[in-house]
C-alpha cells in the first residue's frame, strides 16, 4: 500500500493586478504569468485580480497540462470577485460567499463595491494522501488612506467572515488552506480574528531570533527575506518610489495546523519579466504536508490531552479572543456615527432637491430660450444627483447598518458564550 503520511503539496497564492485598462501592460503581465505557471511544479495555484476573459481564458489554455481542474468564481455585480483557484488535482465541489460588507457604491471610482469582493473556495479530492482539501481563496477590501478611508470595519467584518467559514470546514473534517490578498499587516484586528477565531496556522519567510524587526530598518531585499514583504516594495518596478518603511505583507497561506504541517514557504514573482514585475504585489508560495487521518487523529488526541492538563493554557486562549471581541466591538461602535452621518447627509441632499428642482422647472417659464436650456439641463443634473444620493443613503444606508448590528449580534454572543466558559 503506498505511503500517505505527510503527503507534500506546493500552493501559489499571486495578486495579478488584472484591471482593464487601469493595470499598465496587463495583457503582457498576465500572459507571463501564465506561461510561468504552466512551467511549473505547483499543485495548486489562487490567483486574484483577474478580471478580463481573455487573460482568465489564456490562463485555463496555458495550464491545462498540469493545473487541468479550475475554478472561476463568477458574482458580482459588474464583474466577478476576479477570484481564481487550479488544481492539479479533482475540484468536487465550489462555493462563493458574498461579503455583506465590502465598500460603498458612492466610491465608485474604487470599485471595491462593484466588482463583489468575496471568498471562494473550492473542495478538492487530494488524491496522493487520501483526504479532502478545502481551499479558501479571498481578496478583502483594501485600504485607500486615513481615516474613513481606510475601511478597517468592513475589513474588520470580512475577517470576522472568513474566520468562521474556515472553522466551519476544520469541523467538518476537512484539511484547510486559506490564501490569498488579505489587505492586513500581521498584528491588525482582521488577521487576528483569521489566525485566532479561526485557530488557523501561519508562518513567515523567516522568525528574526530576538527583537522585532520593521521594515524601515533593513534593505528591499531583506524585508522579502525576513518579513516575507508582498506589497510596496521598491524592488517591484510599480513601486520603487514608495518610502522603504512602506513595504508591507498583505498576503498569505494560512492553514489548519492539526492537519498540515509546513515545510517550506517563500516569496516568488520578484525577479523581472522583460523588465518590468509582473504585478504590483508580489506571490507567495508554500509548500505543506498533509497528515494522513492517523497522524491528525493522533496530534488531535496530544492537543486534547494538553488542553486537559493545561486548563490555564486554554484559560488564556480564551482570554485573547476576549480582547479579540473587544476590539471588534470597538471597531464597530467607532463606525457607526460614520454610517449615520452619510445617511444623513444623503437623505438631507434628496429631500432638498425636490423643493430646488421646483422652483428650477417655475423659473423656465419666466426666462429667454438659451436660459430655459440652462435651467432644463440644471434640473436634470441636480434630479439625477439627488435621486442617485437618495437611493444610496436610504437603500444603503440601512442596508450597512443593519449588517453592522447583525455583526454586533454575532459578537457579543460569541463572547458571552466564551466568558460563561471562562467562569466555569
């Protein structure tokens, strides 16, 4: 009978900045990386940003020898979540989970709100080790500044999303990876909700021996050595003007600790295709052993026996989800005055704009031809502003608060279940 303990298996996870017509030499980018992939030896490759057919259609052509199973995820609302997982082995099932929160359609030069940002996974038949894998492959909402900005409570909502859904499948059994562009520097709110709620492993490039190094104090080179840095490096042609202390990590492979093990992990894509990078992020890839079902039963019992002569150990885990739900609450209640406020100010636009289109359409009676053009032409600037601004602040206004309280709901029950625990 052929060995199927500690089964390797070699994963890719690339951002490939795939928007049409904004990426810069899309078409040339993307058709590299898909000669790249099918020139190589992963097994299974998630891909985000990638939007346009014929780049998702070459991408299928060029791999269909050794990554022939793929899955292209598909709803949106202009276009799809530009979602893509292949696999070298049989994808049995899919399914795709809308984020509930994910922008505003106000900020449509962003697009985050359009395209449906969401997570997909895919559940393959791993053949070689006899178990079933589900692979998670998201790219969460990103950051644009400062402030309201920055997005961190939809961020925030889409973590807290994604934990669940990836300790939903460790409890069905299943053996879980999760990758992908999660727009979180390790240590912010949604990547400890991902790595803690969810109990999801992860390791960097490297683990400094002492202190903490930042990326402000060691070279290009070493951020991707050290800090495993993805995003904003100055050795990524797109952004060598970005300040040093700028780089950052933003994407990763996480995976269900009681049933993979990691073996190697490094940061692909740096080097140039015909001299320009490839994306504006670079990849990451790992490699991982699964455990055969003996070998998880087995580490699954030491855990068990650990959690039971260690009751402190697991007193302080439950501790940390404690602060965990805490800074969400906090989150959540900092953005609420936020989400009052645009309603408010949309509702406020609409309603006055009827009185103004009222006296607009008054005044074409009492002015000379070219005057009624202007006022004609003001009246459907002003209805279709006020109609658009109304819509938002009163169809997606409540729609956004009602799924902050619903997130709210999620949390405190989640805590007042654990702090019960703790008092037991």
């Amino acid at each position: 009978m052929a060995d199927r303990t500690n089964i390797p298996i070699k994963f890719l996870t690339l951002n490939c900045w795939g928007l049409k017509y904004i990426s810069r030499f899309r078409k040339q980018r993307l058709t590299d990386i898909a000669l790249a992939l099918a020139a190589s030896t992963y097994d299974i490759v998630a891909l985000q940003e990638v939007w346009v057919q014929e780049d998702i259609d070459f991408i299928i052509e060029s791999t269909k020898d050794n990554l022939p199973h793929v899955k292209v995820f598909k709803a949106g609302i202009i276009t799809g979540p530009g979602l893509m997982i292949l696999s070298k082995f049989p994808i049995i099932a899919s399914r795709l989970h809308n984020f509930v929160l994910n922008g505003r359609p106000s900020a449509f030069y962003r697009g985050d709100w359009y395209v449906g940002k969401s997570i997909g996974s895919v559940l393959i038949d791993h053949q070689p080790s006899g178990r079933m894998l589900q692979v998670f492959n998201t790219h969460m909402h990103a950051p644009y500044g400062p402030g309201d900005a920055a997005y961190e409570c939809h961020r925030t909502a889409q973590a807290w999303t994604i934990a669940h859904l990836l300790q939903e499948a460790q409890a069905m059994g299943y053996a879980v990876v999760a990758v992908g562009d999660f727009n979180s520097r390790p240590g912010s709110l949604p990547f400890d909700l991902i790595t803690q709620i969810a109990a999801l492993g992860y390791q960097s490039v490297s683990r400094p021996r002492s202190g903490t190094l930042t990326a402000g104090e060691i070279s290009p080179i070493e951020q991707i050595a050290k800090l495993g840095v993805t995003c904003d490096s100055q050795l990524n042609t797109w952004r060598k003007n970005r300040q040093i202390n700028e780089a950052c990590r933003l994407d990763y492979v996480f995976f269900s600790p009681a049933s993979i093990t990691v073996r190697d992990i490094a940061v692909e894509f740096v080097e140039l295709y015909h001299g320009i990078s490839v994306s504006d992020h670079f990849g990451v890839s790992v490699e991982l052993s699964i455990l055969s079902d003996r070998d998880q039963g087995r580490r699954s019992s030491v855990s068990s026996a650990a959690d039971a002569l260690y009751p402190s150990m697991r007193r302080r885990i439950m501790q940390q989800q404690m602060k965990l739900y805490l800074r969400t609450k906090n989150v959540i209640h900092d953005y609420i005055p936020t989400n009052l406020w645009q309603r408010k100010v949309r509702n406020t636009h609409f309603f006055v704009s009827i009185p103004v289109l009222a006296g607009i359409l008054t005044a074409v009676w009492f002015v000379p031809s070219y005057g009624g053009f202007i006022l004609t032409f003001g009246t459907m600037v002003i209805s279709t502003m006020g109609l658009l601004d109304g819509l938002i602040g009163y169809l997606f206004g409540r729609h956004e608060y009602r799924a902050l309280m619903e997130l709210l709901d999620e949390v405190e029950i989640e805590e007042a279940t654990v702090k019960r625990t703790i008092a037991e």
